[in-house]
C-alpha cells in the first residue's frame, strides 16, 4: 500500500526503492541521444550524515532548456533513497517515486527559471556496492562514476548536465571534504560546472600528508593526501608523483591547475583503482601507500601513472567532459594516452611502450576477440559499468597515439590547444574531438573515424619483393566480423617502417606508410641490396601483423634493430613460435633463439628492464591465442608443460653465467624507486627465477632471506613458490607481514597464481575459508578470485573445477557488488577458444548464473553477452 502523499513530512515518507535490478534489461542506444529538457544552474546540497539514516537536502535551479523540445515532462533519476519531501519553488509536490527515479509532469513545471528541493535518506553503512555514498571501515566516501550519483539524491544523473556546486555537511567528523575550495568546516564551494559523476564526499578520521604547488602563473595550491591514522609515513612517492604530474602537464600541455587546494583521499574498499573527482580525487589505498618495505617496484610504476591519471583528468575530463556514456573513450582514452607519455618521460619510453602493448594484447586483443567485442564508441549498453573495458581506455589511447602520428606533433598540439579552447565547460563527443583535428590540420578524417565505431582487431597480412634496387611492401588489411558487425570498411593505419641492410645499418629510417585501401603497395627505390624491413614500429597501430619471417631474420632484427620495440617485438616471435612448435609437436629449444636471447640478456649497452622483458616469455593465455588464432585448438596443459619446459631449456643454456648476473645485479644501499634501480632488480629477479630451475630454489631462499625490499622479497617468494619450495617461506612472510592489509592481498595472489593446476581450486577453494578473506573488499576478492582466472592451466583444468568455483563466486557476490562480479566474469570470455568438453563446462556455469533469480542487470548483461543471447 502507498501512503496518502498529499501533504509529505518527515512522520510520512515515500516508500524505500528496494532494489535497482532489471529482470528484463533494456539497452540504451546512442541514436536515442536527447538532450536533457532543462539546464541546471546550481546545486546546494546539505548532508547530515549517520551511518544508515543520512538526510541529504538538495536544492536544484532550474531553467528551460532552449536546445530542447518544450513541454516536457521533468525525469530525476534515483535509486535507494526514501523521499521525506519534495517541492518546487516552495510549493509542495506530491509525486510518487518508482524504482528508478521520479517523474514531475509538464503541467506542475514553470515556463521560466525554477528551484526544486528535495529530502531524502539513505543508508551509507548498508550500500554494499560501493556506488554512491557508503562507509569503508568508519569513513564516508562517494563513489559517483558512471552512475552512483542516483543513489545519493534525486537529478538528472548524465554527464550532458553540469552544474556549479556548493555543500555543507553536518557531522562530528574532524576531515570533512568535497569538491572545489573550503569556505569553512565541511563546506565546500566549486566554481566550475560539472556533472554529478565528478561529485566527491569524504568524511572520516583521516590525517593529511601535505605539500604545495606553484602553478606557472604564481598561483600556489595546497596538496593534501588523506589517509587513516598510521599511513601517513607511506605517502611520500605519491605526493612527488603529484607534483611532477602537474609540473608535466604545464610544460607539456600547458594546462594549469585552476583551483586553491588539490586533496586526494586514500580508500580501503573502492570498485576502481582511482577516481578524478573534481578536486578530491578518491583512491584505492594499493594505489596511494607505499614504502620501500611494503610496496613492490610494479606498484610505485602504478601508483606513479594512477596519479597522474586522475591528475590529467581535470582538463581531459573534467573542464571537457563527455556528453553522454557512448563517449566514455573521449576522456578515458585521451587521459590513457597523456599518462602513458608522462610515464614515458619519467621512465623509459621503449619499456614504458613494451609494456602497454603486452597489456593491450593480453586483454584488449582478447576481448576484441571474443563475445565481448565493442567499438570504442559503441552504439549500444545496458549497463554503462560493463563497459569500463580496455577497448576503451587502451584501444582508445592507441587511437589517439595513430591520430598523432598522421598529423605530426606540430598538429596535434596545436588541434589539442583548439579542443582546450572551443571546448572548455562543454560535454563534448568524438564528433567535437575530430572536428578540431581537421580544422586545425585540414585533414579529413571521415574515414579514420571507423577506428571509433568498428570493432574487432585488424589484421595486416605484408609480402615483400625487391628487384633492380625497387624495394616493394604490400600490405593488405582485413577487418574480421564483430558482434553486430558483420562487414566493414578499410580503416586508415599508419604503419611506421624502417629497412636496414644486411649489416645492420639502417638505409631507411623510420618512415609512417598510410594504409587506406585493402590492399596497397609501397616502393623505396635507389636500395643496393635486399633489405630487411621492420614494420610497424613503436607499434604504431593496434593491429595482428602477418608476414612470413624466418627464425633467422627475426634473431637479426633482435640483434640490430634501431627501433627498441621492434628489437623486442623480434625475441618475442621468435620466442612465441618456438613455443606454439613445441606445444603442437614437442622437441628440443632451438639453438638460434637460445643463442639470440642470451646476447641480449648479456648486453649491458641495453636497459636492464628491456633485458629482463625479453628474458620473459610469452604467458599462456598469449599462447592459448595465438593457437586458437592460427587454427589449433589449444590444450591449456600442454601450453603449461611445453612453457616450463622452454623456460629449463634457457635457464641450461645460461646456467655457466647466471650466477655472475646475479651477484653483479644486487643494489645495496638506500632503496631507489627510479626506473635505472628497478630494471636491475627485475632483470636479477628475472635470472633468479631461470636460476631456480638448476639450483631448486636455493640462490632465491638466499635472495629472500638478504632481500631489502618488497620487490626482492616478494620476487624470491613467487620464484619458491613457483618451484614448490614456498610453504614455509609463504607462511613466514604471512607471519611478517599479516598487519598490512595491502602486503596481505599480495600473499594472498601469490598463493592462487603459483599453484600447480591440478590443485588451484583447492588451494583456492581453501584460502576462501581463510579468516582474513574478506570477500566484500574488493581488493581482497581481487587477489584470490582474479588470481584463479590468471592461473591460465588450473583455471582450465579439465576437471572443471575452478570453473564451478568462479561461479559460485560470482552468483554470492552479484547481490553485494554487481560492479565487481561483472568485471570478474570475463574470465569466461574466452570460453569459445577451448575443446567442446571445456566450452560445454564454461557454458553451463554461464548458463547456471543466468538462470539466478534476481541477478543484477550488471551480471546479467556480461553473461548474456558471452552467451550469444
């Protein structure tokens, strides 16, 4: 029964919204694009904060929008909130709220500028999904990307609507915190206009780690980095993060910071690594804190681009937004790109490169590839949280690397000061960004634009020929069907080219050939010998290259290659197809790539890390792709044997210098995080890992026992791990370490992804039951769930197993964190790869967690993807 509602108060609110699921989830297109009926001017909002009884009072001003059709019904979205009151210009309303939001007829809206107020309550401390304003272990903090903001109050929750925001807050928390500059205790004022998505609230016990910034135009802004009690010692490499990140952005960009204060706020329980929040951005804590002690080198390389991330959003983000979810890639993308640059300047750009292309093929390819393949800018979505995927953070950063290269540097500074200028406070789209690119270069770029709305990876299939000093390249390109997306046309590719002679001289220097058609032919005359051609450099384009490339060209081009990714793209291929051979038909490691790999593992002219990246060899889930890619079905336990295998074969071959590599390796002294100290460390970890294959583990029990840092004594532990002589070494440094939260999570994983497959569900299964498995913190469900899908042999044990476990999971966590169980069922994606009695495993659990009452429309969404349904 619903209450008489004539007259709302306090003793009679509306009914509690139960339940934001969708038994029949219904797309959203981007063809339906309209704007919102009404501009929203200012927004005061007042928060009494309670654990489970928080009133928030919101006070939105109104006017008619002139870009829209009038006479239009007002729709405020909302989800979880009961409505204690409601009215419009001080007039009491009496509109009933349904499960999504509230709906104020035409008939009740003026013609003119108006100002609706509304009451709610909502219940932090049981907002389990961690979206929206929720409580991590006493602390009130927002989370409001994509769409939490409805769960907090009733608006118009869609980034087209940007408002400038003041708040207040009513509690006896001592750090009371929100977007823009302080104007008193828990009060906040932004003068900038922005979306709900970008609002922030933090409230807690919090101590700061502080610092300033002069800005280039003598501004100084106060930086702050919040934390709990006790964490303040661990901020110190994220603060000068910071402050390099806004330092680079100046030089780089010229983009300034535009506020007085800048404060980051450190977060236990939090969905995503990091959120740009206008002025108080909130952090995943594994993405803040960090000591020589408890932090691995990987994580400062994290934490060092994160920050700089959410730093960069304030312009590519924030100043310019995106007009509506479709457009995510326009912020997303964009700020990928600047932070992997940033990372480049700060470290090495050759590994910085090598690295993003590794992570884009281990899970953009794969995704590309399989049920779960979008564009960029898809047309489509059901839920928007889905769709935080790498096509469009790294696919979508790639583009703007290819757009860059066809319009030189010059042309993209000047098109990126043209979007800065004519787009500034606008929700912009691919469209707006395009268009300042041919106005600034009077380039077309109608048909580059298919890089944003076709799906699938492309694939270049490159022949050669050379005649009488005519060099030739032909290249064809083909655009394998998507969902949805059965045919396309050609996209433009730049495929940067370099050719060298047969002693290694470069006699063409890196050159970006302009693929448009389906097939076409480049010529380089005047060559007194056959070259060698290395193709897309710096992988300039995110596309499969196909060429026929003998063992022995690709160990030249491993040895004398110019262009660094391309020397290591060379030991990867040839790595990559020893292993395919030796999983297809078994025998012996080649002697050439033996040979190859060591004169570059030995090369002290070469960056330590790019020596440890080569010494690394292809992962199994690489493998199991490019198999499945070539025509094979692959067999997750032969990948398994055959790769151990490979890795003895080198570890023999290297045997007489290992130790030397090792001992020459080892960095005494005051802990550096810098990128010279962390290519040595990762090279001697990388050589101590090969080393463990004669010697049973014993230089790493050695490493262990000396380390100085997490980095070493993490290493040496997954290198006994991994040689099944960890157990006691793992339960020592649990004993070490069982009061950092963040290590923990660490030791956790490592249990998971160093376990023999025939006994990773167990161990898995097992550390579940742990007491410290807290399986509602996202961090903690990451590091054993995730790490049993990253086991590439034991996630697909014949048994099935580990398959029925990830689902058992899935389906408990879904009613509590449907973001988190989404994201995590990808594991499955590849299900289509596998023998028919894996895929019938993979599809019945797919097919069991569809057929589970009330499943969110996250879930819901993935699984039906997958599903083909």
């Amino acid at each position: 029964m619903v209450p008489d509602l004539t007259t709302p108060s306090r003793e009679r609110p509306l009914p509690v919204q139960t339940s934001s699921v969708q038994t029949s989830p219904q797309a959203i297109l981007l063809a339906d694009y309209q704007p919102f009926p009404f501009l929203l001017d200012h927004v005061a909002l007042h928060f009494k904060l309670h654990p489970t009884q928080t009133r928030v009072t919101a006070r939105l001003s109104f006017a008619p929008n002139p870009a829209a059709k009038p006479g239009q019904d007002m729709r405020l979205d909302g989800e979880n909130l009961i409505l204690h009151a409601l009215s419009l210009d001080g007039r009491t309303l009496a509109h009933t709220p349904d499960a999504t939001g509230l709906t104020i007829p035409a008939a009740d809206l003026p013609d003119g500028p108006f100002v609706l107020e509304t009451e709610v309550e909502i219940s932090p401390e049981t907002n389990t999904s961690l979206d929206g304003l929720y409580m991590s272990g006493g602390m009130y903090c927002t989370q409001c990307e994509a769409q939490g903001f409805r769960k907090i109050t009733y608006y118009p929750d869609r980034p087209d609507v940007m408002a400038r925001f003041d708040v207040t807050m009513d509690t006896d928390m001592p750090v009371q915190l929100s977007n823009g500059n302080p104007t008193g205790l828990g009060a906040w004022h932004d003068p900038w206009p922005k979306p709900a998505y970008l609002f922030a609230l933090v409230a807690g016990d919090l101590v700061a780690h502080s610092d300033t910034f002069t800005t280039m135009s003598g501004r100084k802004v106060a930086l702050n980095i919040y934390v709990r009690p006790g964490d303040e010692g661990k901020c110190a490499y994220a603060m000068d993060s910071l402050i390099r990140s806004m330092k680079w952005d100046e030089e780089v960009y010229g983009r300034e910071y535009d506020l007085d204060i800048f404060n980051i706020v450190a977060v236990d329980d939090f969905n995503m690594g990091a959120m740009e929040n206008k002025g108080l951005n909130i952090f995943n804590s594994k993405l803040v804190l960090a000591t020589p002690e408890t932090a691995t080198d990987d994580d400062y390389a994290r934490i060092e681009a994160v920050i700089a991330h959410e730093y960069f959003h304030n312009w590519t983000g924030n100043r310019i937004t995106c007009r509506d979810w479709f457009q995510l890639c326009l912020k997303e993308g964009l700020t990928v790109y600047r932070d992997q640059k940033f990372s480049g300047d700060m470290r090495s750009h050759a590994v910085k490169r090598i690295e993003d292309v590794l992570a884009l093929r281990a899970r953009q390819f794969r995704e590309d590839g399989g049920p779960l393949a979008h564009a960029v800018r898809p047309d489509s979505y059901v839920e928007i949280n889905n769709f935080y995927t790498a096509t469009i953070y790294e696919k979508g950063a790639e583009v703007i690397g290819m757009l860059r290269a066809l319009v030189g540097d010059e042309g993209y500074a000047k098109a990126l000061n043209l979007y800065f200028d004519r787009h500034d406070g606008q929700a912009a789209t691919i469209e707006d960004w395009l268009k300042v690119f041919e106005d600034a270069t009077g380039r077309d770029l109608t048909q580059f634009k298919h890089w944003y709305t076709q799906a699938g990876t492309p694939h270049l299939t490159v022949t050669d020929d050379f005649k009488d000093g005519l060099y030739t390249l032909t290249i064809e390109q083909k655009n394998p069907a998507a969902p949805g997306q059965a045919s396309k046309d050609p996209k433009v590719i730049p495929v940067a080219v370099g050719l060298l002679n047969s002693d290694g001289a470069e006699v063409v220097p890196t050159t970006v050939l302009e693929l448009t058609q389906e097939r076409q032919s480049f010529a380089f005359e005047g060559l007194a010998s056959r070259p060698v051609p290395s193709i897309l450099r710096g992988f300039s384009a995110p596309v499969i290259l196909e060429r026929e490339s003998s063992a022995e060209e690709r160990a030249f081009l491993l040895a004398h290659d110019t262009d660094p990714f391309n020397k290591w793209e060379a030991g990867r291929a040839l790595a990559k197809d020893v292993l395919m051979r030796k999983v297809i038909a078994g025998g012996d490691t080649p002697a050439d790539w033996l040979t190859a790999v060591e004169t570059v593992t030995f090369d002290e002219t070469l960056d330590p890390a790019f020596r440890a990246l080569t010494l690394r060899l292809p992962g199994e889930d690489d493998i199991a792709q490019s198999l499945h890619a070539a025509g094979h079905v692959p067999d997750p336990a032969a990948i398994h044997s055959a790769r151990r295998a490979m890795q003895g074969g080198l570890a023999g071959h290297l045997a007489k210098r290992l130790p030397a590599l090792i001992d020459g390796l080892q960095t005494p002294g005051p802990f550096d995080p810098g990128a010279v100290a962390a290519g040595r460390r990762a090279l001697r970890l990388a050589a101590l890992a090969l080393m463990a294959r004669l010697d049973g583990g014993a230089s790493a029990q050695v490493a262990m026992q000396n380390a100085n840092s997490m980095t070493e004594e993490l290493g040496a532990l997954a290198i006994l791990l991994d040689v099944g002589q960890g157990d006691d070494a793992a339960a020592a440094f649990r004993l070490k370490w069982q009061g950092d939260r963040l290590v923990m999570d660490k030791w956790f994983g490592l249990q998971v992804v160093s376990a023999a497959p025939d006994r990773v569900a167990q161990i898995t299964d097992a550390l579940t039951k742990d007491p410290d498995f807290d399986w509602k913190n996202p961090n903690r469900f990451r590091a054993v769930i995730a790490s049993l899908a990253s086991n590439h042999a034991g996630f697909h044990h014949a048994s099935g197993d580990s398959y029925r476990l990830l689902a058992d999971w899935l389906i408990k966590l879904d009613p509590v964190n449907p973001q988190t169980a989404a994201r995590m069922s990808t594991a499955f994606e590849t299900w289509p790869r596998y023998d028919a009695d894996r895929q019938a495993l993979i599809r019945a659990e797919l097919a069991r967690i569809a057929a589970t009452p009330n499943l969110s429309r996250n879930l819901t969404e993935m699984v039906g993807r997958m599903l083909g349904t």
